[in-house]
C-alpha cells in the first residue's frame, strides 16, 4: 500500500528550511544531526545530508551511461521526527515566528530566543 500525502488541514506548521541543522529524534538515526538538503511540504518530510541511507538497486541503462548495481541513497525523514537545532545555543528547539519592528517575519529559537 502506497503512502499518501497529508491533507492540508492535518498537516503540522512546517519551520524547517532548507539549509537549517536538524537532530533525528526517533528512527533508525535517532540522535545523529545533519543539514536539510531538501523539504518536501507535500509529503511532510525532509532529505537531510548523510542520514538515513537506503539501498537502491537499479538496472543498467547504457543510453544514459548508467551501470546497474546496489546503490545507496539518502531517504526522506519525516518532518515530525526531527528537530531544528538552534544556531547560537546549539541545542534542539521548537522554533517561533515573531514579527520584528519594520513588519518582517523571522524564526526565533524559544530557549534563548535568538532570531535567524
């Protein structure tokens, strides 16, 4: 049975971009940290670099110059499952949406409230 996407009504307020640091909290690689390389809104997931290799076997395609073989991959992660990890104080934070003075919107961290 194939996943589906989650409706947009049910899906959770996404504070994860591209570029953040993130900590794995549950999974295979729970505890181990890397980049977002890739967010999927649709889906509710993210790619994060160097996490959650999966195998891919793939058959040769010579017009393409592809050879066949096991290859590994990085997978997606469910957005719920991992963490922003705050910049300054470098520990896993719930992130808040605050509205500065001159009507711009930027992403705070709730420990120690630095803004990035």
């Amino acid at each position: 049975m194939a996943k589906q996407a989650v409706a947009v009504k049910d899906r959770i307020k996404q504070r994860i971009r591209r570029g953040d640091t993130v900590i794995v909290r549950k999974g295979r690689e729970a505890g181990k940290s890397g980049k977002v390389i890739r967010v999927l809104r649709q889906k509710d997931a993210v790619l994060v670099q160097g996490l959650n290799y999966v195998k891919k076997h793939t058959r040769p395609n010579p017009q393409i110059g592809r050879q066949g073989g096991v290859m590994e991959k990085e997978s997606m992660i469910r957005m719920p499952n991992v963490m922003v990890v705050c910049p300054q104080c470098e520990a896993p934070t719930r992130v808040a949406r605050k509205t500065i003075e001159d009507g711009k919107r930027v992403r705070e961290c709730k420990k120690c409230s630095y803004q990035f």
